[in-house]
C-alpha cells in the first residue's frame, strides 16, 4: 500500500513539474519580438535582366535559346516594350521535334521556327498574380505571329494558355519578371486549336 502512495506521489510530482514547465514556456514565449525590417530577395520573380538575357542564362531553356538565334529574332526579346514571353524549356522542343519528325533546331525551316516563336509572344504584360485576372476567364492576346493566344489562370493562380479551345496547357513556372515584361515557363510548344 505504500509502495502505490508513493507511486502515486511521484506521478503529482511529475504532473505539477510539467505544468509548471509549460507554463514558463508559454509565458516565455509570449514576449513581443522587436520590429525589424525585413528585406525582400527578389520579391515577386524580378529579374535584374531582359527576357533574352534570362533565356541565355537558363540551361533548361537553351533550345529555345537555338531557335531563336536560328530565326534571328533576338530584338523580339530584347525591347523596351513590355511584352509575355512564353518559353518552352528544352522537353518541349525535343517532342516538338519528335512529333514533326526533325533531328534538330536547325531542320526545322526557319519560317516555321519564326511562326512558333512569334506565336510564343504576346503584345501585352499579363501576370497571373494579379488579383484582377478572374479564375478561368479566358482573354485573347495578340501576339507576334498575329494570332490570338487566350491566357487566363485557375483558382490556384497557376496560369493556363488558350484554356477553353480545344487543346490548353497549364504553365509550370509562371511570373518571372524581366526588365521587358514577364516571363512563364511551359512544358510544351503551344498553338492555337479552335
């Protein structure tokens, strides 16, 4: 019989030093934490370069880099204007090559490399974070080649290219800002499917 009241004792012991414990933690932790600014590292996606400039540097973009050096379309990426650039990574143009049977960039005719290319560009500054762009509302964009691209996003803010034709694709990497408009990455070469 004294063996439980002490068995019971030491478990009161232990209950009141874990209550106590807990709360000189929460008393602890409670204390109001100083104001300190914080500083932003590239808030948002900003690039401190231009469309053509990222393209260059980015190792997963290099045969978009090929096409764009093979159709000589470089100043589309390097204006002053702000514009949507569409960027397919290098996947999307080993199928698009697969599926059109070329071995290469430079297989592909230069007037039909210029026609994807320009499709890829928009006439406009469209981000998928603006909080103005509604969910799943399509809006036609011009671009380059002088089609219409319908760009609009999802609940999830991810953006989806010509959602509602056809054929659509949501983009992987999206709102990437260079110092000539905004930038997304897709997983493929995108066209208009009415």
């Amino acid at each position: 019989m004294e063996k439980i009241k002490i068995l019971s004792e030491k478990r009161h012991i232990i209950k009141m030093l874990t209550a106590s414990f807990a709360l000189i933690l929460l008393f602890t932790q409670c204390e109001i934490q100083k104001d300190y600014e914080y500083e932003y590292n590239n808030p948002g996606g900003k690039l401190t370069v231009n469309a053509w400039e990222y393209i260059q540097q980015t190792d997963s973009l290099s045969l978009l880099e090929a096409a764009i050096t093979a159709t000589s379309l470089q100043s589309l990426y390097t204006g002053t204007t702000d514009k949507t650039f569409i960027a397919p990574r290098n996947s999307a143009f080993r199928t698009y090559m697969k599926t059109n049977k070329y071995t290469s960039i430079s297989a592909i005719p230069v007037a039909t490399l210029q026609s994807v290319i320009k499709y890829h560009i928009v006439k406009a500054r469209v981000i998928f974070s603006d909080p103005e762009m509604l969910a799943n509302n399509p809006i036609a964009y011009e671009t380059e080649s002088g089609q219409v691209m319908y760009l609009s996003r999802n609940t999830s803010y991810q953006g989806l290219i010509n959602y509602g034709t056809k054929k659509s694709w949501t983009i992987i990497t999206s709102n990437l800002e260079p110092t000539n408009g905004v930038l997304h990455v897709t997983a493929d070469v995108v066209y208009l499917s009415l």
